[in-house]
C-alpha cells in the first residue's frame, strides 16, 4: 500500500520529527547542534517558514514548522539534510546516510 501523502497546507503549523538512520546519533558535539540550527534557520528563513520550536536529541529531532506558501517544509527539510549531512561525514570521515525514512 503506498505511503499516504503530507497534508502540505500554507499556514498551517507542521510537526517533523528526523530520526538518525537505525536510531544511531546524528550529533556528535555541541557543535554540531549548533550547525544544524544555523543551517535550519538560513535555510527556513529563505524559504518563508516559520520556526515555532525545536528539541534536538542525540538521535532525533523534532520541529514546529509554519511555511508561507505549499511545499516549502519539505525544500526545507531536504535542503538541509544534504547540507548536514555533508557537513557531519566530512568531519567525521564517514559515508552514506545520517537520517532514516524520507
């Protein structure tokens, strides 16, 4: 059976939820929270989605996201996992994926 697709509307707050791949860590240090916030907020802040809150764990994330016009908490959540992602294998010399799912 097919996934169901997102409900994607403008203005309407969207919870994401990102798991580390097989539940592992997808921060290492506290520098790497602070990179990953960074990235988040250049990168929503383009796209016109509001930041309502976040919680970062060592292996998951969670956040409150309002995008301005359909489909941009997605370009969001991808953009910023190709950047994150390359980021965390550089510098710790590792390959393949950090997240888990879509």
């Amino acid at each position: 059976m097919p996934r169901q697709p997102r409900i994607d509307l403008p203005h309407i707050a969207q919870h994401v939820v990102q798991r580390g791949n097989d539940r592992h860590p997808c921060f290492f240090q506290d520098l790497d929270y602070l990179r990953y916030l960074s990235e988040l907020h250049e990168l929503a802040e383009r796209a016109g989605c509001a930041i309502h809150a976040y919680v970062l764990m060592t292996n998951h994330v969670h956040l409150l996201l309002t995008p301005s016009r359909a489909g941009q908490v997605s370009a969001v959540m991808q953009a910023l996992g190709r950047r994150y992602v390359r980021y965390v294998n550089d510098r710790y010399h590792r390959t393949g994926t950090l997240w888990e799912g879509r």
